[in-house]
C-alpha cells in the first residue's frame, strides 16, 4: 500500500526578467524554498515562450520589460500557456497600471519590495487563491469585480479618497488641509477626475461622493484578492 505521510506539493516555476541580477536572485530565492522548483528563466517572453510552452510551469513570474506598457509579453505565455499563473513582480503601484496586469492576464501582483517570504508566499497562495495582490489594492479590486465600470477602473486610490471629500462640500484648498497636499495637487486631481467621470462639473463629481459607492464606510467583504502581509 502507497503511503502518502509527509506528501508536498511542488510547485513549478519560470522566470521571465530583464534584469541579470534580479532573475538569479529571485531564481535563488524560490529555489531555496523546498517546495518550490524553478524549471528555467530568461531575459524576455520571446526568448522564454518556447520553454514556458514545453515546461509546463505551474506560475510563471514576470518582471515586465519598462518598455512593455500594455503588457504584451503577459498576453503573449497566457497564450502559449493558458493554465500557468502569471505572477507579476513591478515597481509600479499605481491603480491604472494594476488593471491593466490584471486585464492582461496577470493574476498575481507584488511590487519590488516585496520580502522573500512573501514572494514565495505569493507563487504557493496562486495554486488556490484567484489573484493575489497587495493590500492597498484589494479594496480597488473588489470595486473593479463588483462594478466593472470603466471610470472606477480607471481612478487611482488617491482620486477615489477625493471624491467623497468632494461630496462633503470641501473645497481643493480644504482637502489639501485634510490629506496635507498642495492645492494644485488637489485640482489636479479634481480635472483628473472630471475627465475619467465624464462628469461635467464639480457638482456633478459632489453627487457621485454622496453615493454609497464612494462611503468611506462602504463594505469591502466580497470578491478580493488574497493579500500577501
């Protein structure tokens, strides 16, 4: 009879980063790990698309080319591999940037400084969690899954923060007090969040924060992503 006591479960994984230095790290990162294997790594997805195809990884994690601003090479393993995990490791937390790894195919999201154990952390949690993401993304998250409207997709964490103070009635010199920004920051925003509404006036943008939608004590339980902390 087999026994099964003390049976890990392996996971597999391939390393697409332009970076020397950053791909054998994070390759002797993960290999440390001792359910981890690491089956290959390679400066680009073009050079790395053919061995993704015939390795098979369980996760494939990503350091996106700077110059890759849609994320193509995201969109390019999903289709040679349409059941690795992409897990994308980037120095960009901006909102707009995750949605759009999010809407490339991407289902894991860390930035940079992300530590060891939660990297590793990141490529155990994809094999069960449907996206993982950082913190301060999660509520963004569930906006984008609840709502799916294009303007919610679009606005940054920060734009999200202004609108319900616009709904209070504040004005952009009264919000800088609150959030210790410079005025032409906050107006800044404010046209930023105009354009992205389609709204055409500030009192337009005072009715969308009064909604439920834009409380701050607005639930956040539902559909999220699985944090790494």
């Amino acid at each position: 009879m087999v026994s099964f006591a003390g049976f890990q479960k392996m996971h597999t994984v391939f390393i697409v980063a332009p970076n020397r230095f950053f791909r054998e790290s994070l390759a002797t990162l993960l290999a440390a790990a001792t359910d981890v294997v690491v089956l290959g790594a390679a400066e680009s997805s073009a050079s790395a698309l053919q061995q993704i195809s015939s390795l098979h990884p369980n996760v494939v994690v990503l350091s996106p080319d700077w110059r890759d601003s849609e994320f193509l090479a995201t969109r390019a393993i999903r289709g040679v591999a349409p059941f690795a995990r992409v897990l994308m490791i980037t120095m960009d937390d901006d909102a707009e940037v995750f949605f759009k790894a999010v809407r490339s195919g991407a289902v894991g999201y860390l930035l940079k400084d992300a530590s060891a154990d939660e990297i590793v952390e990141a490529v155990r949690h994809l094999q069960e969690n449907p996206v993982v993401c950082p913190p301060h993304l999660e509520g963004i998250l569930f906006d984008y899954v609840a709502n799916g409207s294009a303007a919610q997709v679009e606005l940054t964490q920060r734009e999200r923060q202004l609108i319900p103070l616009i709904g209070e009635g504040l004005t952009n010199k009264e919000i800088a007090v609150r959030l210790h920004l410079s005025e032409q920051t906050v107006k800044n925003h404010v046209h930023r969040i105009l354009r992205k509404t389609g709204s055409s006036s500030r009192t337009s943008l005072t009715r969308l924060g009064k909604t439920s939608e834009f409380s701050p004590n607005r639930a956040t339980n539902g559909p999220s992503c699985s944090s790494i902390s």
